[in-house]
C-alpha cells in the first residue's frame, strides 16, 4: 500500500496532538517534524516516528522526500507556510485559521489554485462521527425544509490574555467553529447580528475583546441560526449542535466522556464530562487528518477545502464587525 510522505510543520501543544495521531494512520509516513524548539520538535519526531527534525519549516519544505505537509504552527505563520509549500508543489493540510485577515488568506489560497495543489483546512467538527452523520441524513432529506439552527460552544477557561492579544478576537477564534457547522449543515449565511459582553475576566474587555457572545444568523435559503459562545464553563467544555426542520430534528449533544451514569439516593445522577476540545475531538482529528492522506494518495477532492476556507472566514469577520458597530452586517459586505 502506497504510503504519504508527509512533513509536520509545528510541535507545539496541538502539534503533539496531531503527531500521535499521524503515526495511527496506515496511508501516513511522517519523515520530518519541523520546530524551532529543539525539544518540540524532537518528541514530535518521537511520537509520528521521523526520523528527521529541522528548526526552520522551511527547511523541511525543501526535504525531497516529503510529499505534503501538515500545518500546526502559530496562526502568522500558516500564510506564508502555505505559500511556500504550494510553490514547491506540496500537497497541503493547514490548521484553521489561513490567516486572520481576507487580503492575506486570499493571497495564499489564490497560491494554491495557481499551482493546483491539493489543500484542506483544519475543521475537524466535520469529520465528528455525529456531524458527519448529520450532514449525511440532512443531504437525504430527513428533515425536509430546515427552518432553525443552534449551537453552543463553551470552553472550560479563557487562554492566556497574551494568547488573546493575537487571536483576532472570540469570533474568528472560537465562534469560527460554530459558523462552519451551521454553513456545512444547513448553508451559506446571508446576515449574521452580534452581541457581545464581557462577564468571565474584565481584562479580556481591556484589550477589545469579549468573552462572551451571541450570534444571529439568517441563512440565504431561509432558516435562522443562533450561535452561543462563553470563554469559561466551570463544568468542561461544552459544546451541542441543533438543526430543526420541518420533519423533526437532530441533536448532535454533549455526552459524557466515560459512558457511565452513577444513580445515587435523592435523585442523584452523576456522569463525567469532557474537559477540553482535544479529549473531545480527538477521534474527528485523526478521521480528518486520515481523509486527507487518502484524498492526497487517490487523487480526489479534498473538503473542507480553498472556499470553506475563504467563506467561514468571511463569515467571522462579517460576525465581528457586527459586533463592533452594533447593526446587522450583511456577509456581502466583506468583500
């Protein structure tokens, strides 16, 4: 069986996370680990079993053995990996954000179409065995018309402020999620009206942030949507998705991690819970990671893809500047 000659560019915390995960999969050699932390890169070699680490990713780029790369590097830099790697005719998986702004996500993605290289952004939601069933029996029709969409997202704390400073804000960090689910399960959004506040950390407000807001959405074919999004739930991360329709509905619900309820006296009920995306996720970030090892290997189209990235993107931005200025924002003014 042919195997993917594959780079990992980034050994950070989520960088880790995705080597282990690449050593799982049959269609994936990973033959570098690209850090410019020595110890990083290094245990990331150890965990996807490379045999060779470089410091610049660049310079793994450049290696004649590896065939794509797989984009987990800080947020500033996945543009100009891209760029890069697309020039050299990699095929190309890039966590999500391309870059947090549309004039430097267009440049690297129209790098990209140029050479015709394959490429898929990091939404691994997607890839969730209960997203994924969802959008299967929502193409099957099961819902008929589909009328209203929820979702909620909930973390367990705030990162770091120095880490807020750069992520562009709740929206395109954290809400971006929520807004490619409700694209991918029921359409491309038309209007989006934001509320934000700042209840969790007053110095999250500080640097004109919030921690805590709410999304109104009207879909072009009709349906509404509301997006919920807090950066602290004292109970673990939180996280549901909602479509209804004419027909019924689909819950894509928060379930306990172990699947054990403990039933004690005065109607006691206890479960456990996930604490964070990565526990949560974990499955869907391998399913995504091996879709795309076999679209690159069987040549076919690979999802989500160039304009899932453009769009979702496009639909944060149109979220945030609702936010700032206080009126509805039609998706077509982020031009």
């Amino acid at each position: 069986m042919k195997r993917l000659n594959l780079a990992l560019l980034g050994a950070g915390r989520m960088g880790q996370v995705h080597a282990e995960l690449l050593a799982s999969i049959p269609e994936v050699a990973v033959v570098a680990v690209a850090d410019p932390i020595r110890e990083n890169a290094e245990r990331g070699a150890f965990l996807a079993r490379a045999s060779r680490v470089y410091p610049d990713p660049v310079e793994a780029l450049e290696d004649p053995e590896v065939e794509a790369v797989v984009i987990v590097t800080p947020t500033p830099s996945h543009a100009p990996l891209i760029r890069e790697a697309a020039r050299r005719g990699k095929a190309i998986f890039c966590e999500k954000p391309v870059a947090l702004d549309l004039a430097s996500t267009k440049e690297a993605l129209g790098e990209v179409e140029a050479r015709g290289v394959p490429f898929q952004i990091g939404f691994q939601r997607r890839f969730d065995p209960g997203y994924a069933r969802a959008k299967e029996l929502l193409e099957e029709g099961e819902l008929g018309r589909i009328d209203q969409f929820r979702a909620v997202g909930r973390d367990p704390a705030p990162p770091p402020l120095e880490y807020l400073r750069h992520s562009g804000g709740i929206v395109l960090d954290m809400s971006v999620h929520d807004l490619d689910l409700a694209r991918f399960l029921v359409g491309e959004v038309e209007e989006v009206l934001a509320w934000g506040a700042v209840r969790v950390d007053p110095r999250i407000g500080e640097i004109g942030d919030w921690d805590t807001v709410t999304l109104l959405l009207r879909f072009q074919n009709g349906a509404l949507g509301v997006v919920e999004n807090s950066r602290q739930a004292v109970y673990g991360y939180d996280i549901r998705t909602e479509v209804f329709g004419e027909r019924g509905k689909l819950v894509v619900e928060a379930l306990p991690k172990t699947p054990l309820y403990r039933y004690g006296p005065e109607e006691e009920v206890r479960l456990d819970h996930y604490h964070f995306f990565m526990d949560r996720f974990r499955e869907a970030y391998r399913l995504e990671l091996k879709a795309f090892a076999r679209g690159v290997l069987e040549g076919q189209p690979l999802s989500p893809g160039v304009r899932d990235a453009l769009e979702s993107l496009r639909l944060a931005l149109a979220a945030t500047k609702s936010l700032k200025e206080g009126r509805p924002v039609r998706v077509a003014e982020v031009a």
